[in-house]
C-alpha cells in the first residue's frame, strides 16, 4: 500500500511540480488549495504525511500545524511546512516535524518527506 501525503499550497504550480515529483517517489498524492475545512480533508484522506505552505490565503500553515497536532486523531501525521516567509525557530513552535525553505529542490524535499514517513 502506497504511502499517502496531502498537500496544502495556494500556488498551482508548486502543487503540481511536488506532485510529480513524489508520484515518481511512489506515493500516493492528494493536493489542494483550498484551507477552508482542511482537517475535515485531513480526516477524510487519512495522509501518512501533511504538507502545509506557510503564507496561505486564509490560515497560516502554522496555525493549521497547531489545529493537526492538538486533534486527538490526527496528532501524530507528521507535517512539514514549507514556506519563503519563515523563521525556524518560530515555526518550531507550532509542532512541525520538518521545514523545507522556498524555494527547494526536489531532492531535498524527497529526503525530508523520506526520512519522516520511514523513521
């Protein structure tokens, strides 16, 4: 059985190339724009792992990082918040298990979602 990852940005464009490239990796891959009602999403796909920009329209990753890891179904997926915007230190703070700073390459973010999904 595939692994499974949902990810979260407001930029198609990113959504597609990281969709692609995790496919490639032989995950299964959901993505959306859309944060409104992102745990019920959550809960509904059942991702092993969770992918949240940062600077969305709407919640911040880091408030839906805190939203995720304080439900007591969903506290232990482990998420990784992707952003240009960010300052570590504070992003820690919400609970993320990983940050990959904007922009990335592809092998970086395949090692990280790698290294969460099979510790």
């Amino acid at each position: 059985m595939l692994k499974r990852i949902l990810m979260l940005d407001d930029n198609q464009d990113i959504l597609d190339v990281v969709k692609e490239a995790l496919l490639y990796e032989r995950f299964e891959v959901t993505i959306t724009s859309e944060s409104d009602h992102i745990i019920e999403t959550i809960q509904n796909y059942a991702p092993d792992l969770v992918m949240l920009d940062y600077k969305l329209n709407g919640l911040r990753g880091d408030n839906i990082c805190r939203q995720i890891k304080a439900h007591p179904k969903l506290h232990n997926i482990p998420v990784i918040i992707c952003s240009a915007y960010l300052n570590k230190d504070d992003l820690l703070t919400c609970g993320c298990d990983a940050i990959i700073s904007k922009p990335f390459g592809l092998e970086e973010l395949v090692d990280t979602v790698n290294g969460l999904m099979y510790y």
